[in-house]
C-alpha cells in the first residue's frame, strides 16, 4: 500500500473525451499534479525551491489504464517513493475512484535541476533529508506490482518478427 496524498479531483466535464471517459492526456496533468502535492509533503515548497534556485524535471513516465472514469467522479491519489539518489527520485503513483478501485498508475523518475543552469544538480541538502525522512516509512512498503513494466506484444507476432531478423541475419550478414 502506497502512501495518501492530501489531494483528490473530480473529473471535469473538459476532461471527457468522445469516449465518454476522462482522456488519457488529462491523467498525465493529474498525475503531474500529484507529483507537485508529494514534493509538498515531504516539506518541498515552492518557496524552498525559489530559495534555492533549484526545480525538478520530470524525465520519464509511463502510466497504465486499468478502469475508466466517467464524468464527475472523484478521484484519489497515493504515492510511494522506490528509490533515489542524489538528484533522481524513482517515485510511483496510483490514482483510486473513492471506493478505493485502482484506475491507474503512474511511475515516474524525477531529476533535480538548477534553475540556473538549467541542468540536473543534486538536492540541496535540506532536500535530500527530507527525501531520506519520506525513504524511511516508504523503504518498509511493498514495491507495486506495476514497476518496472515493458510495452510490447507477445504471442504470434513477436515470434515472426523474430525468425524474419533471424533470416536476414542469416543471408545478408
């Protein structure tokens, strides 16, 4: 079980798409949006970012779409720290309907960034403690099933793919 962010949203009526169920773009913006309401509850405000001419960047992401949500329902969100090091964050998130119900996931790596530079740096030392207090409750969780995940197809197709590569290996190498 992951950890409770102080943050829930109720799907718009812009949100939905002609499917019917919230669009797939506007997870990515709630999913981002968690991101900002986990750094406020380890301690890491804008104010603090400001004094330290220090932001994050989000690298990579890749979110999974498990049950729809329709217009006007709300929406949860938890979050669970992986792993981290001095600049990156592996962080992982879960989006729930209220009656607790997983509707999606989000796992991310975050890096830390001067604002001045532009360029990734390591957490200001006031950062990494908070970091390292949040690693000392999340350390104990469950790691979720969803990390590390890979896209890809299996079955009949794959497997053709794979004898083609096999024949121009064989020919043409």
């Amino acid at each position: 079980m992951a950890i409770p962010l102080n943050y829930t949203v109720q799907v718009q009526e812009g949100w939905v798409d002609y499917n019917g169920h919230m669009n797939d773009a506007e997870y990515a913006k709630v999913f981002s949006k968690a991101g900002f309401q986990m750094m406020l509850s380890m301690g890491i405000t804008r104010e603090k970012l400001n004094d330290y001419n220090y932001t994050y960047f989000t690298l990579e992401t890749h979110i999974c779409y498990l049950k729809e949500i329709l217009l006007g329902e709300k929406v949860q969100l938890e979050w669970q720290l992986i792993d981290f090091d001095h600049k990156r964050m592996h962080v992982f998130f879960r989006m729930k309907k209220e009656d607790g119900t997983p509707v999606a996931t989000s796992e991310q790596m975050v890096i830390g960034v001067s604002s001045e530079t532009r360029k990734s740096a390591s957490f200001p030392g006031e950062f990494l403690n908070l970091i390292e207090e949040a690693w000392m409750t999340h350390k104990e969780l469950d790691k979720p099933k969803e990390i590390g995940r890979v896209i890809g197809i299996k079955g009949r197709n794959a497997w053709k793919r794979s004898q083609a590569f096999q024949f121009y290996r064989f020919w043409f190498c």
